[in-house]
C-alpha cells in the first residue's frame, strides 16, 4: 500500500483562487478525521502560505503559477506550497526542506511577516526551502498524542 | 466579503462585516473602510458576527484602519468575534492592544460539554 494519498494542484498566481485551494485542503483534512478546530488553523496556516506564494510568483512574473501538493498519511497531512509554478517531486523535495534560519531567509521572513508567525503557531512543524523560489512544507497531525512525546501521558 | 454601514449619529458609526476575509477581499474591506469619514471623537464598532473565515490579509487591514481611526481621535471597538476570530486575535497579541469584544461568552456557549 501507498504510504501516503497524494494531491497536487497547480494555480494561476491570482488571490481570488486562495479560497479554492482552502476549501479544497478543508475537505482533504475532513477526509482523515481532523476535528473542525484543527481545519480550521489548516485553513488559515495554508491560506497564508498560499497568499505568500502568490504575493512572490506574481512579482516575478504577471502569469506567475503556484503549485500546492498535499500528501495525506492516516495520522497526519503534509502540505508543500511552492512559489513557481511547476510540479515537484513531493518526496524529493521533501528530503531538501529545512529548518529555516532568521540570518539566511531574511527577504522571506519579512515578507512572510504575520502571515509566518500563523503558520508557526498553527501548524505543528513548519519546514522551507529557498532554492530558486520558496518552497513551504507544513506538516500537522491528526491527534494531538503524535506530537507531545515529552508531555506525560495520561493514563486512564 | 461585504460590509454595511450605518451611522448610528454623529459620533457614532457601526460596521457589519460578513463572509470571508482573505488575499482576494481584504483590499475590498480595506477600501470600504477608508469610505468612512475620520472625525475626531468618532466611535466606530466593527462588527464580526457574520465573518466566517478570516487570516492576517485581514488583520493587517483591522490594525492599519484602528492606526488610522486612533490618529484621527476617535475609537474603534471590534464586537461579536467568534471564540475562532477571538483566537487569531488573540495569538497574535493584537487582543491586549485593540479593544475587543467576543461573541456573547456567558450566553452561547455551545463547546464542551
């Protein structure tokens, strides 16, 4: 079996598409079980990486493409945004994200401004690449036990 | 996304805001926002009751359109946010400096148990 469910979609650099892409994730996150709470942040944490992408693609070029992949595990979805507008390898260019450093993103952090902090806080590992564009991979998790290992168990 | 005005009197002015704020209709509200006449010692309320999805395209409009009222003299109080609209607020540091009023806490409370 597959180890994970993959969608890939590929949008013209326009905000009036911001909502497509959401509502689309929305349902994607419904399908594996996260509760409304949780679609919730994964449509703002997506929206803003989206918005982001947009605001870059289009300065570089008017009919600019943004390319949002999500791989949908049982426990957990991944959602890669990226600021060009081709296809990518979603497991290879899963291998070459990183944490991201102030010193070294620094147009990125700025431009990213409020918009990152909200993906920083809403989402459970965030992960960037800046190689010829900006590539955001956020990860989140279905239940909240997968990533509290240094949070005591509750036993019942 | 829309937004309708009313003018409760002279010093006072309510703004109904409802459906979605994002990329694509934060510069619509921000627009609209700037419609309203600046006058010193106006009270405007922004009322959220009907937005159903917002992110920081839109708070970036909230903060630059309280700077604007604040600077102008007047007062912007922010009414009816949703327990989720009181959270972005909220983590964002924006509800320890902006007056906000979240949706009737001791009434509604459908969460929990």
């Amino acid at each position: 079996m597959k180890e994970f469910d993959y969608f890939e979609m590929r949008i013209p650099a326009k905000p009036q598409y911001v909502g497509v892409v959401r509502l689309t994730i929305s349902g994607l996150a419904n399908r594996i079980g996260f509760s409304y709470d949780d679609i919730e942040d994964l449509k703002i944490a997506s929206s803003e990486a989206i918005t982001n992408a947009i605001q870059h693609a289009y300065e570089e070029d008017d009919d600019g493409e943004v390319v949002v992949g999500c791989a949908l595990y049982k426990e957990k979805i991944e959602i890669m945004v990226a600021d060009y507008g081709y296809s990518f390898d979603f497991k290879e260019v899963k291998k070459r994200v990183g944490p991201y450093h102030e010193e070294e993103d620094v147009q990125f952090i700025r431009e990213g401004g409020l918009g990152l902090y909200l993906i920083e806080t809403l989402m459970d590992e965030v992960k960037v690449l800046n190689d010829n564009g900006v590539t955001v991979l956020m990860t989140k998790y279905v239940a909240r036990e997968q990533v509290t290992d240094n949070v005591e168990k509750i036993t019942l | 996304m829309d937004i309708k005005l009313e003018t409760v009197n002279a010093q006072k002015s309510i703004a109904y805001v409802n459906g979605e704020i994002d990329a694509f209709t934060a510069p619509k509200l921000r627009e609209q926002l700037n419609n309203i006449k600046l006058t010193e010692s106006i009270q405007i309320e922004l009322d959220f009751h009907d937005v159903v999805y917002m992110d920081s395209t839109g708070l970036g409009v909230i903060v630059a359109f309280y700077k604007n009222v604040i600077s102008a003299g007047g007062d912007v109080k922010l009414i009816g946010l949703s327990p989720r609209l009181y959270r972005l607020f909220n983590i964002t540091g924006l509800s320890d400096i902006m007056n906000i009023e979240e949706e009737g806490k001791a009434t509604t409370n459908h969460e929990g148990i």
